[in-house]
C-alpha cells in the first residue's frame, strides 16, 4: 500500500519541510485558510479561474474527498499533483471499471473522452481551491 501514503498525508509530507503545516484530512487541507468556492461554475469558468488565480506549486484544489496541488499550465492543459488510488475508466461491457494506480502522480486536470478515462474525474468534480500562505 506505498505506506498507506494518500492525498492529504502527500501534501503533508510535501509542505512540512517548508515550514507549511498541513491538516490531516483533505476537507481540513483545503479549510483551512482561504477557501475559494468553484463549485458553482461551469467547467469552462473553472479552468479559467484556476488559470488565471491559482499559483502553481502553492495551490490546493479540493475535490470530495481528495486534494491535488495544482503545477500550472503547459500550453492550454493544466497539471496537478496528486497521490491517487485509481480512476474510474471506460470499457467495452461496462462503465465501472478502474485503472488501479496506487501511487503519486503528475496528471492533466482536465481528461479528454479519447483518452479511455472519464472525463468528469477531475474538473468537473473541483470544489474549490486553497492558495497556501494567504490569511483566511
């Protein structure tokens, strides 16, 4: 089980070196200082929020249930960080399969159809975001 590492204990381990203290749970990560809700834009004004708001490198974005740290862009993909267990994928005989990844990962925030995997995976489920250091 790669030490039982998970989302909120990568993000840990990631920050405490530089003197940023992180929660344990992922809801508390993205609480705990200032909260920016996305959760009732569309996919589009999410991608340009974060685009245009988001720091890369300092920048947590808070899904049910997990936490990614966002990169930055490359061209007009954005990159997160994440420490994730598995993705739900598409299949010939069924919609409920997942690809077990089980390990910390660079991925594209947004997934494309083509690539086999749900595209709602990572975008459309965004809550909101946490850009670390600034006051609550």
């Amino acid at each position: 089980h790669y030490g039982y590492r998970d989302c909120s204990s990568t993000m840990m381990d990631l920050f405490s070196p530089f003197g940023l203290w992180l929660p344990r749970s992922s809801v508390d990560q993205a609480h705990a200082g200032k909260f920016i809700s996305l959760a009732n834009l569309s996919d589009a004004e999410k991608k340009t929020f974060i685009k245009q708001n988001a720091v890369p490198f300092i920048t947590l974005l808070s899904l049910p249930g997990h936490i990614v740290l966002y990169l930055g862009e490359q061209g007009d993909r954005s990159f997160i960080y994440q420490t994730m267990w598995g993705i739900p994928i598409q299949h010939w005989f069924t919609s409920n399969q997942k690809l077990i990844i089980g390990k910390t990962v660079i991925t594209p925030l947004e997934l494309t159809e083509d690539s086999g995997i749900n595209s709602d995976v990572f975008l459309k489920r965004v809550v909101g975001m946490r850009v670390l250091g600034e006051a609550p």
